[in-house]
C-alpha cells in the first residue's frame, strides 16, 4: 500500500526530535511579499478614493462626518493601538454613588498647572472673590511633566439620555495616557503625588461648599457665609464648651480606632425660630473648614435610596437636617408599621445614620435643628447620635453686646444698660434684635429704637399676661359656678332621696 505524501517545500527533516524545520524565505520570495504588500495598499487607496468621491457626491455632510469618526476611532481602537507602547487610565467622576477622590484630586491638580499650551478652558468667577477659576475644557489636552516623565491628560464626556432619572447631562472622565513601562512609577509616585497636591493647595484656598440633592447626586456650590463664633450671638459659655468639644473631635482619630466607633459626631440644636440656628452651623463650617450637606428628607421616597444618598458623601463634612420635627413622621417609631411601602421610616433614618452604612466614612459631623424638642422620638436623640444638645435661647444681655459690636461697632453706651434691663424681661430673639440695628448705624439712633422696641413688646406682653391671668381668673370663676352647681344638684338630690326614703318607711308602716 502507498500512502501519498504532500510536497513541503523549503523544509527538512529532522530524525532526531521529529519536527520540522523551516528554512528562511529567499530574496526573490521576499520581494513577491513586498509586491502583493504594495499592490494590496494600491487597492485600497483607490477603493478609498472611489468611495471619497461618491460620499461627497451623494452622500450628506452630517452623514460623511459621523462616518469619518467612527472610522478613525475603529483604526485607533484596532489598528494603532496594537502597535502602540503607550498605556491609558480612566478616572470615571463617580465611583458607584460617591465621588471619585482621584477625579476630584487630578481636576483641582491640573486647574493649578494648565499652560498656554491649552487652547481652550472653562473659565468661572464667584461673585464674591477676585480671581477666576481655570479648568480644562471637555476634549481638551494637556502634558504634564512629573520626575522627567511626560504625561497626557484629557477630559472626556459621555452623554446620558434626556429622560436620565437623576437630571444630570452627561458623565465625564479624565484619561492619563503615558508609556508603558511606566504604569507602577504612576501608581506608587504620580498618583500619590496628585493627592498630596491637591490636598495642600485645597487647605491654601480653604474654601467651603454647600452641597444639596439634585436627583440622587449632590450638586456644589461655594459656600460664603460670613458667619463665625465672634459673630454669633449665644451665651458665651456654651460657645467655648462647643469650639472646646469640635478641637477634641478632629483631635481623636486614633482614640476612636482604638475604642472601634466610627469617626463622627452628632449635635442638636433646639429653640426657638430666628435665634440663630443655621448661624451657628455656618460659624462650625467656617472653623472646621467642612464641606456642608444640606439634606432635605422631603426629597427622600425610600430608606434604600436615602442610604445612596448618605454613601455619597465625603469625608470631613457636616450632614444638615434643618426642621427635623417638620421634615417626616419620625416622631412616633412604634406607630410604624413593616408595610411601609417603600417609603422612608424612622428606623430606616436612624440605620443610616447610625447603622454599618455610617462607618464608610471618616471624620463626619452630624447636625440637626428643631424647634419642638419634645415631640422627636428618644432614639433619634440619644447619645451616641445626637451626642451633644444645644438649647438656642432667646437673646441675653450677652448675646446683645455681641450684636452690638457687630452691628453698631460700640461695646461701651449709656442706653446699654437699659437694654441689659429690659432684654431680661422680654422674650425676643437676636434676629428681631438684629433687625432693630439695621434700621441705623448710628448708636444712639439704633439702641433707642431698640428701647422703644423692647418696652413696647415689654407692656405688650404685660398686656397679654393680663389679659391672660383675667381669662384664667374668668374660667376659674366658671369653674367655680360650675362646681357649685354641681354640688347644689348633688345636695338636692340628697335631699330628695332622703324624703323619699322617709315617705316609704312611713308607707311601709
């Protein structure tokens, strides 16, 4: 029997391992490769010019130019790439709900470091400083230099659908493209590098922002509240009791790592309307130097998106809940029941705020105000989340030389001490006291407007304590008239009970 053997060509073999061996292609097949190479380029370069021509006769401008786009990226994407040493990072501007640190970080670095080399950036003022904010421009580039390494970053945007649920247009990320080799150098230095900077020079420009809910992502803006604790007005003995207790917190990171608590604290203020509440939360902002989250639960349908919203928070920030008592039943935790149809309850508010969900985070403050105290439910205010309680009174003579310092530059007048007198009297807050400075810078105008003010509130409140105690005296009259009735009736009807059982023991007889 034969068996046929296929022709192989430029090949030998050999007996000892039992492979084949090639031999090297010769001159004259190099040069038929370099030919069919040559010839196949020349097919294509008039396949593109025929198809060049015909597109720009008949095809739309709009058309030609998404088609040139996408062409150029699949030869990017498929072709270039292949041969090419240099490698790409992404740095999406969120990482699930929260911030991306490193996108934040890259974007605060690179608006101290952008050149003339850009030809196009994102220009902003705040109406409330002097100079303008330089940022890179979407699809822009720009080269920076670290440790004689060159590297090019861009910023990107993805576009999201009209109907997107959260209200935002589009997604963006910034890309860090550099050699290859050089992906640890990037990983172990220049990143690291970039956080510490952008660290430093956010301390040096010791800005705040105020930061609130648009769809389920946070929305910032800066935040220029001139409030400080020189400009409150409090008592001044609760005033350095809190600054004493905000140093011993940001103090003790190691402590609560030890004790294994989560780096936060909680405060209430309570009071009255206009006694300065949301003034003294600016003055913790401006001395703490945290981001502020301003948290409305009225925009808040379920515990699970709540916890979203939470989890997109920072770190060394306040969380605000202003009006507690007013923003959702959380007054009554055992009125609630299991079927809560997806909305927010009390337990999924306090399991957020307390729960495991409350230890992705460090350094966090926690601040609610109210004005009805008593009707909040005990677990909300317990230690260990509302830790520290401040009672916003109405104003003192202390808190009024604090206004009138700030207001009317004084801290020594004759009609001081009638106002000292007359404040201990009178149930006004520092906002109506502060409205009184307005009417006028002049001293002597303003603190006898605010005399007249306090006298007048001072009779008018004598007036309806009159009024108050002569209906009180009035309905305990009635009272009495009514008790006495009563008692009359009862009499009476003893009386007649007691001639009937006269008259039927007499019958009886």
């Amino acid at each position: 029997m034969v068996i046929p053997v296929p022709f192989i060509s430029n090949c030998h073999l050999v007996p000892n391992d039992q492979t084949f061996k090639t031999d090297p292609p010769s001159t004259k097949s190099k040069v038929g490769i370099v030919k069919r190479v040559i010839s196949t380029v020349e097919t294509v370069a008039a396949t593109a010019m025929v198809l060049r021509r015909v597109s720009r006769d008949y095809l739309p401008v709009e058309f030609r130019r998404e088609f040139r786009r996408e062409f150029e990226k699949y030869i990017a994407t498929n072709v270039l790439n292949k041969f090419s040493n240099q490698f790409t990072m992404v740095f999406n501007e969120f990482d699930g709900y929260s911030d991306n640190e490193i996108y934040n970080a890259a974007q605060l670095y690179l608006s101290t470091r952008i050149s003339s080399e850009v030809r196009r950036v994102n220009v902003t003022k705040n109406p409330n400083k002097q100079q303008f904010n330089v940022a890179m421009e979407i699809n822009e580039e720009y080269t920076d230099v670290y440790n004689g390494v060159h590297f090019t970053w861009s910023l990107l945007s993805k576009q999201l659908q009209s109907d997107d649920r959260y209200g935002r247009t589009d997604i963006r990320s910034l890309e860090l493209t550099f050699h290859q080799k050089h992906k640890d150098f990037v990983l172990n230095s220049y990143l690291p590098y970039i956080i510490n900077t952008s660290e430093t020079h956010k301390q040096n420009k010791r800005t705040v922002k105020l930061f609130t809910l648009e769809g389920s992502y946070w929305k910032s803006v800066k935040l220029d509240h001139p409030a400080t604790f020189e400009t409150v007005a409090m008592d001044a003995g609760v005033k350095e009791m809190l600054v004493k207790d905000l140093d011993r917190f940001v103090e003790r990171r190691e402590h609560y790592r030890k004790v294994g608590k989560a780096w936060k604290r909680g405060y209430l203020l309570n009071g009255p309307p206009g006694t300065g509440k949301s003034s003294l939360i600016a003055a913790i902002t401006n001395y703490l130097k945290f981001d502020i989250y301003d948290l409305d639960l009225n925009d808040i349908y379920s515990n699970s998106e709540l916890r979203r919203v939470l989890l997109g928070t920072a770190n060394r920030s306040i969380l605000v809940v202003e009006d507690i008592d007013c923003s959702v039943e959380l007054h009554d935790r055992g009125a609630q029941t299991y079927n809560n149809n997806g909305k927010l309850t009390l337990s999924g508010f306090l399991n957020s705020i307390d729960g495991i969900s409350s230890s992705c985070g460090d350094e966090r403050i926690i601040i609610f105000t109210t004005n009805r105290n008593e009707v909040l439910d005990p677990a909300l205010v317990r230690p260990g989340r509302m830790d520290v309680h401040i009672h916003m009174s109405y104003c003192t003579p202390c808190a009024l030389r604090v206004l009138v310092s700030i207001y009317l530059s004084v801290t020594e007048h004759d009609l001081l001490e009638d106002n000292d007198e007359l404040i201990c009297h009178v149930d006004v807050t520092p906002a109506e006291v502060t409205e009184q400075h307005l009417v006028d810078e002049d001293p002597d105008i303003a603190l006898g407007g605010l005399v007249e003010f306090l006298d007048a509130k001072r009779k008018k409140n004598e007036e309806a304590k009159a009024r108050l105690e002569e209906k009180e005296e009035l309905a305990a009259k009635e009272s009495e008239k009514k008790q006495q009735k009563k008692l009359k009736k009862a009499v009476a009807k003893k009386s007649e009970k007691k001639q009937q059982d006269q008259w039927n023991r007499q019958l009886d007889k």
